[in-house]
C-alpha cells in the first residue's frame, strides 16, 4: 500500500449506531487530519493531530472522537450521528515541521457516510 | 463567512485552449497558497503551490498567479487537455497557523474534445 488509505470507503448507518473510520498513511508523516466536505461545500478541517497528539478541535460535535495511536494511523469514532453528519470524510497526512513551514498535505480517497 | 472564495462553480474549455481558474481571499494574514485536484471517488491532490513572496510560480502546464494587493490567485492550465477535467481547490494557509488549511469550494473543470 502506497500513500494514505481509508476504509471503508461507504458506510451507511443508523443514528443509533457506532462505527468507526480508519485511516492510515504509508508516507512516514507526523501530522494527520481530519476533513469533512458535504455538498458543494468547501472540506471543513475537523481534526489536526501532530506526532500524535490532538492540537486543533475545530469545535467539532462529541459524537465525532478522534484516535490516533501512532503516526501511521488515525481513526474517527462515530456514535449517536445525525442525518446532517452524512458527508465525505477524507483523512490526510503531511510532514509537518516548526511554525512557518508550510504543509503539503496528502489526502486518501474518503469514505462516503450515509447517516439515516 | 468563507475566507477562500472560488466564485465559478463550474468551468468548461476546449481542448487545447487555456483554462483560467480564479480564487480570492480575504484574510490578509495568508502567505501560501495550493491549488488541489479532485477526480470523483478519489481524494484531493496537490497540484502546486505559491508562497507570497513570489506573483507567479510555473509547472509544466500549471501556472499559479497571485495578486497580494487585490488577494486573488488564479490557475492557468495551457494546453488544457481532457484529462485535467476534475474539481479544482483552492486553499490557503498562514506561517501562524502552519497546519490549517483553509479550502475553497471547488470549481469543475470539464475540457470539451
């Protein structure tokens, strides 16, 4: 496996499920984040984590928890979700260095989440 | 109030002919700049990027143009070709606040054979 991958790539949920999201990058990065992008909107920053640790909470929902056990992977616990959660979920990835250098970040696919 | 600004939400071109992809912005603490492609079902991809210390940066095909004083970028693809048909995203970033991306909501380039 090369660069960052997601799975699933479509899940579709009830609102009193739990499910979660994985992501893992294959590029030795130390920084990993979260996005959503719904519709004809722009993709929303959820998450930030640095060499595992969480440093932006972009006043994201509870029922959306984060986990980021090592540098290579990054999961998105979903509980209780709303039909308005629905959304694209992309994960990405970049070697992040001190402040004032600038990220290229690496995306994977997505996972297309459908909340009913 | 969005901060990234892409105001076309769909562009079509001929092949061959130049494709003009325009971004504006209104947070003057901004001091990079990337363009990302997105085709359906994959994610975003880096195409190139502009700090602020330059107007213009220049890649094969791709060329990024950025206006500091009126806080506009644009993307020039010459010769556009079919394969370049896909969303494009403009996004935006601050030496403060090195992590943050800040996304624009995409235009979609579709190049006519």
């Amino acid at each position: 496996e090369t660069g960052v991958t997601q799975t699933p790539r479509h899940l579709v949920m009830g609102m009193t499920n739990k499910k979660s999201l994985k992501c893992e990058q294959h590029l030795g990065h130390n920084a990993m984040y979260w996005y959503k992008q719904s519709a004809k909107k722009p993709l929303e920053l959820m998450f930030v984590y640095n060499f595992k640790e969480q440093t932006e909470n972009n006043s994201v929902p509870s029922r959306f928890s984060p986990e980021c056990p090592n540098s290579s992977h990054l999961f998105l616990h979903l509980h209780t979700l709303q039909p308005e959660d629905s959304a694209l979920y992309l994960c990405a990835s970049s070697q992040d260095g001190q402040l004032g250098a600038y990220n290229e970040q690496f995306f994977g696919p997505g996972t297309r989440l459908t909340v009913l | 109030d969005q901060q990234v600004k892409q105001n076309s939400p769909s562009l079509s071109v001929q092949e061959g002919r130049i494709s003009i992809l325009n971004c504006d912005y209104t947070n003057s603490m901004f001091d990079y700049f990337l363009w990302y492609k997105k085709y359906p079902a994959e994610g975003p991809t880096f195409l190139i990027s502009i700090s602020s210390i330059k107007d213009k940066n220049e890649d094969g095909r791709f060329t990024v143009f950025l206006n500091k004083s009126a806080k506009h970028l644009s993307l020039h693809i010459v010769p556009s070709q079919p394969g370049d048909s896909a969303v494009y995203f403009c996004a935006a970033s601050s030496s403060g606040s090195a992590r943050q991306l800040t996304f624009g909501s995409g235009t979609q380039l579709t190049v006519l054979p």
